[in-house]
C-alpha cells in the first residue's frame, strides 16, 4: 500500500462548479497533475464543455481555461492508503476541508462529482453539503469507467451542466 495525498485545489473567485475527484492516480501523482493518465477522458470530456482542446494542451493552459469557464477542481479525499489506482482500494481515507473551501469561495453553487468513490465519500463526509448546493454524481472519467465510451460521457457532463452552457 501506498500513502496517497491530493493536491491543492484548482480556483478562483469567479469558479462556480466545483468538480470533485476521489483521489488522483498513481500517473497524476507522479505528474503532479490532475488526470495525467493519457486514458482519462477528463480533459477531453471538458475540451468539449469549453470548446477548447485541453487535451493536447499544456497543463498550464488547461487550468487556464478551466478557470476562464468559471470551473474549479479538487478531490474529495485528502490523503489514503492505495494500492495502484483503482478507487476500490482506497483505505484508512481523510477528506479534504471542503467545506471550508465553499466557505472562503461563495460563488460555488454546483458541485459535479466524478464517479461513485468520489461520491460516496462526498455523502459520508459532507451530508449537510448536498442539501446546500446542487450536487451531482456524475460518470467517472477513468478509463477503468470503460462501459461509457467518450461520447456518451460528453452527452451526460453537458446535460448535467446545461444550465452553464
């Protein structure tokens, strides 16, 4: 097992969504940077949201247009035991202070959760969160979430935040 710690978060005080993960993989890690494995369609899944090709963008430029569309990005789990990447083997889990993050950045209303760890973590620790804001559980973008190709991930993100878009 690996001890595991999420990076900072992604914001600014114009971000409205916050998109939460469960906790970065073993690629992002080592990259130090959010959804660096190539197979996670998340920057590709957002290039389509913001009408911009983040994936073969640097990553610098993907938080820039992240934040330029009024997004945020973080994980739910602060640090945890993990073997390899799959959320089923996080263990002895801490979350982050997210609550204090909403409660230094007003102007988040929404809050996207990618996959089923990152929201039942969410549930576990925040309850009183969901009944605040607008949460949704939406499909992970990993590419261990195969049974939603990039199209369908796309038409389900974008239904999700069709009020912004």
């Amino acid at each position: 097992m690996d001890n595991c710690k999420s990076f900072n978060f992604i914001i600014d005080e114009n971000s409205e969504i916050l998109i939460l993960g469960s906790m970065p993989s073993v690629k992002s890690l080592s990259e130090k940077q959010y959804y660096a494995h190539p197979k996670n369609r998340f920057w590709k899944v957002m290039g389509l949201i913001c009408n911009y090709d983040l994936y073969n963008s640097s990553y610098e430029r993907k938080i820039e247009i992240i934040l330029k569309n009024r997004f945020a990005i973080w994980d739910v789990i602060k640090t945890c035991k993990r073997k390899g990447s799959l959320d089923s083997n996080i263990q002895n889990e801490i979350p982050n202070e997210i609550d204090r993050l909403l409660e230094k950045y007003k102007n988040i209303k929404t809050i996207i959760l990618n996959g089923n760890k990152a929201y039942q973590a969410f549930k576990k620790y925040f309850p009183e969160i969901m009944d605040e804001y607008d949460c949704y559980k939406l499909p992970s973008t990993s590419p261990a979430n195969a049974k939603f190709k990039l199209e369908d991930l796309y038409k389900i993100w974008h239904e999700a935040l069709n009020f912004r878009f």
